[in-house]
C-alpha cells in the first residue's frame, strides 16, 4: 500500500496539470453525501414529520445535549459547525468500508480541520480578552515564555490532526496488510474494529475535544 494516496488524474490548467488525489475524490463524494442529505432534509422542514425529519431532530437534539454540557452558553452558536464537522468526519472515516482511503488518512485533511478549530479557538479567546488581554497572554507569566506559549498554542492543531490521522491510517495499514497476506480471507471482525469502531470513535473525539477547546479558550 502506498503511504501517500495515490493520483486519480490531472486537471490541465493552462501550462500546468494539477494532481486530483483519491483524498480530493473521496471527499468531494462525501460532500456531495452531505449536500444532498441536507437539501431534502430541508425540503421536508414543515411538512408531515417522516423519518428523514426524525433522523435530524434526534441528530440535532443529541448534539445539543453534548454540546450544552461541554459548552454551556456558548453551545448554540457552534452546534451548527460541530454537527457538520462530525458528520463530515463519520462519513469519512467509514468509507473504507467500501474499499476507497478515508479522506482522514491524509494528514492534510485533519490537518486543516484542526487549524479551523485552532482559529475557533482564538476567535474565542479574542472575544473574551479582547484584543490586547490575548496579545498580552502571550507574555504571562513573563516575556521569557513568549515563544513557549505561541508553541503550545500551535501544538493543540498538530496534536489534534496528528491523532485523528495516525489512528485512521494505522487502521489502513493493518487490513491492507491482512489483506496481502491473506487474500482470500474476510477479516470481519478486523473491519468492524478498524472501520466501524476506531472510525466513530475517533470522529467522536476529534468533535469533542473541538468543542473542549473552544469552550476553555482563555
């Protein structure tokens, strides 16, 4: 198996041909998933409740309650992004079950979801401090930790993209490893674990450690 995802095709922008990934191929799929969910999921607003309705108010109802406890007041105004965001991540995640590599197998892609809650993050705290108080944090308890602080406020991004990546791909590794050596064996369990479990765990832990951030942003 190949480390980086492999190229699919190239589209030629005048002089120049740029590399389409399978990451960039199975996450436009996802979005696509998602655009078209939410379209008849807002199509049906209003209507006689069904089960596509039912679907989203307990999605929506179950993300509030989290988010109320993580968040508290704050809640309301990032149920939309996280509900999003863990919804990206779960199809993501479980599309290896249909023999394709998880976008989140690309460090680039849980690297930029994590810098977007890096940027929540000091959006937050800028909101709170206001401007000078999250300048000056920079420099407490004194000047000399200046560029300690700046590290590990960049380390919370790195941490969370490198955590995300490492578990999706190690679980990649480990059945395209299975595979070869055993190619006529199904390893079901294998997949549930893999696929199923460490998928919408970690889904789960990158939303939820989103949220923890955002809400202790100080």
């Amino acid at each position: 198996m190949e480390f980086f995802p492999r190229v699919v095709f190239y589209l030629k922008f005048l002089d120049y041909k740029v590399p389409i990934t399978e990451t960039v191929v199975v996450t436009w799929c996802v979005m696509v998933i998602l655009m078209v969910f939410s379209y008849f999921a807002g199509k049906s607003v209003g209507k006689e409740e069904g089960t596509l309705q039912k679907v989203c108010a307990v999605f929506y109802e179950a993300m509030e309650e989290v988010l109320n406890e993580t968040m508290g007041e704050t809640a309301s105004t990032y149920i939309p992004y996280i509900g999003t965001l863990l919804a990206f991540l779960l199809l993501s995640n479980l599309s290896g079950l249909f023999g394709v590599r998880p976008p989140t197998a690309d460090l680039s892609t849980t690297l930029v979801l994590a810098f977007i809650t890096f940027f929540l993050i000091q959006k937050e705290s800028i909101g709170r401090k206001g401007l000078l108080g999250y300048i000056k944090s920079f420099f407490e308890p004194s000047p000399a930790l200046f560029p300690l602080n700046v590290i590990g406020s960049f380390s919370t991004p790195v941490s969370m993209a490198f955590r995300l990546f490492g578990n999706i791909l190690g679980g990649l590794i480990i059945m395209n490893l299975v595979y070869s050596a055993l190619p006529l064996f199904v390893p079901v369990p294998l997949h549930f674990y893999f696929d199923i479990f460490a998928g919408i765990l970690q889904a789960f832990i990158f939303v939820m450690l989103t949220a923890v951030f955002i809400a202790t942003a100080d």
